[in-house]
C-alpha cells in the first residue's frame, strides 16, 4: 500500500500541481513500495490524421526502447539532465545545488520532492495553464486571458513555444505561436497538426516539426455549444491509442438536479459532427483529460461540487473515459450517494463509482502518466496535481496514483478523511506553506526524455524535475 505523507515544511524542490482547491500536502517517501513494471511504450501525440469529413486513423508509430527522441549529436549533459547547473539535487546526503545556474532564476528551495531526483527552472509564462510537447521536442504553453481560477497576473492571450536549443534547460526565448487566443488552453498534437482550443471551437492548423510559428491556415474541427459555462470555460483534449480525440466540456456550480441528467460538463469526442458527440456525462468541471498508452486507456480529473463535504459525501475525482457513463452531477456525488437537501432524492444507483478520489478542495487540474524511465517506485505512475484550496493553496501539491500494469488502470485511493490511500503518495509538495507565495502547480506534461514539466498558473513559473540516474 502506498501512504499520503502530510506537510513537512522543509526547504527543498519539486515538480507539478494543480487545482482550485486541495487538503494538506505532505514530504515523500522515497522507498515506499510500488509498482515496478515499466509502463508500456508511449505513441506520442503525432499519431492520427483527421479529415475534414471525420477521423481516418493510422497505427501509432513505436517509440525508440527508452522512450526518447534522437539524441544523436546531442551534448552529452542533456542525457543526464541533473547534472545541468542550477539543477537541485536531492540526493541522501542532503540537497545539493550545481553550480552555475543563472542569479536570475527563481528560489525553489521550498520544493521537496523525493530523494533520487532533482528540480530544475525552465521558465516563465504568465497564466500557464496548459503543456505539451510538439513531435520536435519543443515545449507549448497555453497563456489565456480569459478570467482562470488560477489567481495568475495578465496571460498573453496566445500560444506559445519555448524552445531549449542549446540544451541547458531552460528555455531561450517565449516565442508566439498563434495569437490573439483570449479563451485557450486545451492543446494537442496529432496527425501533422495542432489542435487547439478557442473558446467554444475546436480548431487544428498545420504542424510540421520545427515549426515555431503557426504556417497554415486554421480549421475549425467542432464548435461545442451542446452547453456552455461561463466559469468552466476551458477545453483540454487527448488523442487514445486507437486515434480517438477526447474533449472535456465543463458545467456549473449552480445547476439543479434534472433526474435525467442531460448533457452539461461531461466528455464528448470529436468525430467530424459540428459540435463533437458526448461520451459520458454528469461532470461538474473535467479540467484534465489524459490518455494513457499500451490499453487504449483515457482518464479524465473533475473539479465536483463546491463546498459538498461532511455531512454530504462530495469528493474531486480521477476517473476513466468510457462511453455511456453517468458520473451523477448535480444530483449524486458518486453511486449510489445523492447530495443531501435535493428533493425527491435522487436515484443514484446508475451512476459511476471512481477508483480514486480527493478531498473537495484539493482541486485536481493536471495529469499525464510516467513513460517507463523513471525508477520505482515511481515507474509507470499516473501524476496528478492538485491546486489547492481557493484563497488559501492548501492542499497544493503533486500526487502519484500508482497504475496496474495488467489492466492500465490507476489502483484505488483516496485521501478523503479515513479512507485508505492505496495507490496514492505524494510525490512533491513546498507550495502549501500558508503564506501563498509560491503559486500554485497546475498542467504538467512529460517530455520524451523522461522530464516531468510542471506549469504554474499563479506566478507563471515553469520548472522539470527528472531521476538523477537517467
């Protein structure tokens, strides 16, 4: 089993969170058990093609063995990226900085993550609130300025690439790829383009690989009217290993209980119809949806009902994408489990039951899922931030749910008050210090070397955290 370890405030450095809400985040064990199998061999993102009349899909194409892009001819410090100056070193001697890092990168000293791995400061980007990496291994960022539960200052109201050319990792330069974009941040490369969210619609342009700036014309793909939330206005989308894209669409706090529960924050998928087709519903906010790959596996994490804890049974939750699935917003808060004071109660006993869930609060907001080259008990994990509580951060910190390797699904857990954690362990926590001047994690994303990449949407910094041994 795997435990939660609360918060330890000690100096130290980690990776990624995210979340509006979160409970008490805590120091990581590093040998706590867990599993051990490497995760199956990821396809990428650049895998599918989709015409105008709807998907036509090809096989993925496999990835080298170690799960890396071609490093040949690549300065021999990029394959072992701790050894970069400025990277933070958490070894069992203690923490150790390399020397030469710039004065001007920002302290994370408060970061704690697990002994055996470093962090390191990759960049800034204000209002960061979605990562991916392109096929050329480039890192884009979604910097809306449409009103984000983030706290964050400004956003550039754009895409953007921040390419490390010289490989010393920190990004060179914050370059536009496509703007004006008020209303962006689910982003996704498949196919020879990149998808990417503008308000309502679902658009693609053309990517070729080394592209810096957009070189086509954009499409439109779906526009998403089927419900539209003000507040939960953000998209984030994923391609699954049999070519089909997933979008997340988000509901309202305030919504009454219909016993048919139509269509509002639910998943649809995108399938040449204008307006996408939904896949499962009864979602209040899905802000992440990620596939995993080797099982044709794609999970989405709900923001739930505000404020629904004790006496009600309200619970943030990691859940799988499957079609016909009803997982109970606004009227249940898992199966058979109605919110208290809705009138007549509401049958719950159709509704999904999750196999992980957070405390309401913790406000999971990114994930993705280790590539297989990280060691255990970390290998193949699912990595999900939590944002923290509104108003406060606490709770924020980096959480990993272990994943079966026989059915690539996440093992149960949860850390509501007296559950059993199972699956989970925090992994990285430092922003939880009660004095909310750390920002708050958000998206993450790994790179293909094995970098995990966390976004912070609150003061825009953007940092990785790797093994020492690669």
């Amino acid at each position: 089993m795997r435990r939660l370890f609360f918060l330890a405030l000690v100096p130290a450095l980690f990776y990624a969170c995210t979340g509006d809400n979160a409970s008490s985040p805590g120091k990581p064990d590093a040998t706590t058990n867990g599993p051990d199998a490497a995760h199956p061999a990821d396809a990428g993102d650049d895998t599918t093609t989709l015409d105008g009349s709807g998907p036509s899909f090809d096989a993925p194409p496999p990835l080298d063995a170690n799960f890396n892009w071609d490093v040949t001819g690549v300065d021999a410090s990029i394959l072992n990226p701790c050894s970069l100056p400025g990277s933070i070193q958490y070894t069992s001697s203690g923490v150790v900085v390399v020397p030469g890092g710039s004065a001007s990168s920002p302290d994370l000293s408060y970061l704690t993550v697990p002994t055996g791995f470093c962090v390191h400061y990759y960049g800034t980007v204000d209002n960061a609130r979605q990562l991916r990496f392109a096929p050329g291994g480039e890192l884009f960022v979604t910097s809306p300025t449409t009103s984000t539960t983030g706290g964050g200052l400004g956003g550039l109201s754009a895409i953007v690439v921040l390419p490390d050319d010289n490989h010393d990792g920190v990004a060179d330069s914050v370059l536009t790829y496509l703007a004006p974009l008020p209303s962006t941040q689910g982003i996704l490369f498949a196919g020879g383009f990149l998808y990417y969210q503008n308000s309502t619609t679902i658009m693609r342009v053309p990517y070729a690989i080394g592209d810096r700036t957009a070189s086509g014309a954009s499409q439109e793909v779906a526009d998403i009217t089927i419900y539209e939330s003000s507040i939960h206005w953000p998209k984030t989308l994923d391609i699954a290993d049999d070519g089909t894209i997933y979008v997340g669409n988000g509901g309202d706090q305030g919504e009454t209980c219909d016993p048919l529960r139509p269509f509002h924050g639910g998943i649809l998928t995108l399938d040449g119809t204008p307006g996408g087709t939904p896949v499962a519903k009864g979602l209040r906010n899905p802000i992440a949806v990620r596939c995993a790959r080797g099982h044709d596996q794609c999970f989405a994490v709900e923001l739930a009902l505000d404020g629904s804890i004790a006496p009600d049974t309200g619970r943030e939750k990691l859940l799988p994408i499957r079609q016909g699935d009803d997982w109970g917003f606004p009227c249940c808060a898992t199966a058979n489990t109605p919110y208290t004071g809705i009138s007549p109660t509401p049958d719950c006993s159709g509704v999904a039951a999750e196999s992980d869930a957070f405390l309401i609060g913790n406000t999971p907001f990114g994930l993705d899922f280790e590539p297989g080259s990280w060691p255990a008990p970390w290998t193949g994990d699912a990595l999900v931030t939590l944002h923290g509580i509104a108003g406060s951060w606490i709770g924020a910190r980096l959480v990993a749910i272990a994943m079966d390797p026989t059915t690539g699904l996440p093992v149960s857990g949860s850390d509501l008050s007296g559950s059993d954690t199972g699956g989970m362990t925090d992994f990285a926590t430092g922003w939880d210090d009660g004095q909310r001047d750390h920002g708050r994690p958000a998206s993450l994303s790994f790179s293909k070397d094995g970098r995990l990449f966390l976004g912070n949407d609150n003061d825009g910094t953007i940092v990785w955290i790797a093994p020492l041994s690669p």
